[in-house]
C-alpha cells in the first residue's frame, strides 16, 4: 500500500489517499477518518456511506475545501 499524503501550499497536512496495489483508493482526513472510497472494479468514487457520487477516479474532491488556487 502507498500513501499519499495532501497538504496545503503552506506545508500543513489536511489529508491522505491510500492507494491500494490492485488501484483501490481510500480517502482519509488529517485525523484518519475514512471520507471515501474510490473502487477501480466500478470505475466510481463514493462517500463513505457507499453512495456514488462520481464515475471515474475523482479522490481529491475531498479535499476541496482545503486547497486554494
């Protein structure tokens, strides 16, 4: 498993994407709580209740918030 750690310009961490050898992506907070979940097999990203909100790998919408452009 490889981690991928999401920070702000200013260094601060506001996140993780765990990614799975076989593609799978979890998507976790600065605290480890689960946000979501990108599954390669349907090609779709969920909330963490299951509920789809995405075709396609869209994991760093859970971090919108924190990042500015």
């Amino acid at each position: 498993m490889e981690r991928l750690t999401i920070t702000k310009f200013s260094g601060q961490i506001v996140g993780f994407i765990d990614v799975e050898s076989n593609g799978d992506k979890t998507v976790r907070d600065f605290y480890g709580k689960i946000l979501g979940y990108y599954r390669k097999s349907n090609n779709a990203t969920t909330l963490f209740s299951g509920r789809i909100i995405a075709f396609g790998d869209v994991s760093a919408i859970f971090f919108k918030n924190d990042i500015q452009f």
